[in-house]
C-alpha cells in the first residue's frame, strides 16, 4: 500500500488555484481591451487652443551680472554688502524695582527686592543682574545697580 503524502494531497488544489488566477487574468485583460477600443476618444489638432509666441532674445544689459562675475572663476566674489548708517543700540529698560530689604552676613549681601514689572519678590546677591542691571553693593539701607556706564541707588522705604 502506497502512503499518501501531504504534497500529492494538496497538489490538485494548487493546480485548481492556478487555473482559476490565469483565467481571472485573461477575462480582466480582454475585458480591458474592449473597453478601450470602444471609448478611445478621437484627438483633435490642438492649434486653436494654443498660440505661440517667438522667442526673442533678452537685451545683453540683462546679463550684465554675468559679464562682470563669471561663474566659473576662482576669484569669484559675491556683490559688495550694501553699507547701512549704524543704527543706536537698543535702549534697555529702566531699573523698575522697589528695595524692601536688606540681608547682610559675614558671607553675602542679599537686597529683597520687589519687581514692578513682574510683581514678584526677587532675592539678589552682590554681582547678580537682573534686567541688564547689575547688583555691585548693599549697605543697610541702599542698594546700589549698575548698567554701562549708568548707576542707580535704591532706598529702603522707612
């Protein structure tokens, strides 16, 4: 007695899947074809839609450009920089703080400070900036800033 194995089992199902696929492609391709032959539409002249105009050639000035900085040399340089006014450097804002504070120790001078612009409570040690202002001394009831050439002493309110 002669073993059935798992390839002669599946054999005529491939043999039917083939069969089947090759004659879905030959109706889809016939199918296609007739459908193009008969809704090939029929193309027209297209002169009257399109009217061309002669090419004329720029003026030389056009080029000018070119002439002067050819493309491919090696002491190409790109246009000169146009040469703009030197503008006035952007003015920082005010020193807008209140001193409510002072902190000294052996180690630090701290000035609490109250920012008008924030309105937050801002703590400062000598040498912090705040706003482009530096803090350079604090005495017990002064506080000194410093921006630039500029210095600006705030008080403590008594």
């Amino acid at each position: 007695m002669k073993k059935i194995s798992i390839g002669n089992h599946l054999t005529p199902y491939l043999l039917l899947a083939c069969t089947l696929s090759a004659g879905t492609l030959a109706l889809q391709s016939h199918n296609m074809i007739q459908a193009h032959t008969k809704t090939a539409p029929v193309l027209q002249p297209a002169v009257n839609q399109v009217t061309r105009k002669n090419f004329t050639v720029p003026e030389i000035a056009a080029f000018s450009e070119i002439v002067e900085r050819p493309l491919f040399i090696a002491g190409r340089e790109p246009p000169p920089k146009p040469i703009t006014a030197p503008s006035k450097p952007a003015r920082l804002p005010p020193l807008r703080l209140n001193l409510e504070g002072v902190v000294i120790t052996p180690a630090a001078s701290i000035a609490v400070l109250y920012d008008l612009s924030s309105n937050k409570m801002l703590h400062l040690t000598t040498g912090m900036k705040h706003q482009g202002w530096e803090l350079i001394a604090v005495s017990d009831s002064v506080a000194t800033f410093r921006r630039d050439s500029q210095s600006q002493e705030l008080r403590l309110k008594k």
